[in-house]
C-alpha cells in the first residue's frame, strides 16, 4: 500500500471492467411475464440480503458466519491471490480478520442478474468503501469492485465463485504503524477462474 506508484495506481482494478460492462447490458428481468414479476424481485432481494449479511459477519469480525455464505467449492480471486476451497477461504479471511481491530464497508450500488428465468444461479456487483484500524494505531481506506457468481442450493443462496478488485487506497494516520504484509499463499497461480467466459462462453468477443 505504501510502495504504490502513479503506474501501479493506474492497473487497479482494470480487469473487472470489461465483465461489469458486459453483465449491465444485460437488461433487467427481460422476457420475464408480469405473473413472474415477484419471484423476480423476491430473489434479488435473497441476493442482496446475502450481499449484506457477508459485509455484517466480516466487520463482526466472524470467520465461520462469512465461510456460510460460501459454497464448499468456492473461488475467491481477490488482489492478494487465488484461493479455491472453504479452507484457503478461511485462511484468506483469517489473516484479514487478524490484522486489523476495527474496519467498516459501505458496500454500494449493488444489483442483480440472473442467467435464466428460474431465478437459481446469477450475479451480483456491487462497489465498496471501507476504512480500517490495527491495534498499533494506524487507519487506512480503501475501495472497489465486488462481483460474485452466486446460486440457490436446497432454497439457500450461496457465492460461488467472487472477484474483489482494489482500485484505490490510502493511508489515513499513522503509516509508520503500519504492519509488513504477509499475505496467506494463493492456492492458484493468477486468476484460475475465467469469469467472462463463465458468464458469456468461449468464444464471446
């Protein structure tokens, strides 16, 4: 965070544009018949409760609640790594629990696309703010990108798959109190989820 320069600051986050492009050209609920109209809205709604419910748990600072909002298989590509399975999961969001005492997200702008008119598997994205404190007294902020792939598994929503980008950051007081990072090992070299493709086939342009 400290290191960062103008030309490192400029790559942030880039990777997630083309995707979000993609999926807010898809309109919202096109073809679905005005007798679908509530189911529609009563799964975005489970959705963007499960949206919520994960920024909760993880200021709670409570590992297991957030590992239950992911499924068994899950892929979390975040700026840190690739990590695949609840147990790299765990780690990942063990250290980030660790190191920090106290840290707020103002998840925004989040919506919602489905991949078909059962209503049972899609998408969500969403931007977010957060601002951070360790116990040595430094405060940092930070803010970007969420999109996960998510599904309904025996009437549950699940994340199946997330990519969380880093598009800005900052320290706020205290740089000097700041801790080295050591980051949990990623699982996977680069990104081992191919999201553009998941979403729209091989061969899409």
């Amino acid at each position: 965070m400290l290191e960062d320069s103008v030309e490192d600051m400029r790559e942030w986050g880039k990777g997630q544009w083309d995707l979000a492009m993609r999926l807010a050209a898809q309109p919202r609920g096109q073809n679905v018949p005005p007798e679908r109209r509530l189911d529609l809205l009563d799964a975005e709604a489970d959705v963007i409760d499960l949206f919520r419910r994960y920024h909760i748990f993880y200021e709670a600072g409570d590992t297991e609640a957030v590992l239950s909002l992911f499924a068994d298989d899950c892929v979390v590509i975040n700026p840190r790594g690739t990590y695949a399975g609840k147990e790299a999961i765990r780690v990942n969001y063990d250290y980030l629990i660790g190191r920090r005492r106290f840290v707020i997200h103002y998840g925004t702008n989040p919506w919602v696309r489905f991949d078909d008119d059962t209503f049972t598997s899609g998408w969500l994205m969403a931007y977010y703010a957060s601002i951070s404190h360790n116990d040595a007294g430094a405060s940092w902020c930070g803010g970007g990108m969420y999109i996960d792939r998510v599904r309904k598994v025996d009437g549950r929503w699940e994340i199946w798959q997330q990519r969380i980008t880093s598009n800005w950051a900052g320290v706020v007081r205290n740089p000097d109190a700041m801790e080295p990072h050591q980051w949990p090992t990623s699982t996977h070299e680069g990104s081992s989820v191919n999201l553009i493709e998941a979403a729209f086939g091989p061969n899409s342009d």
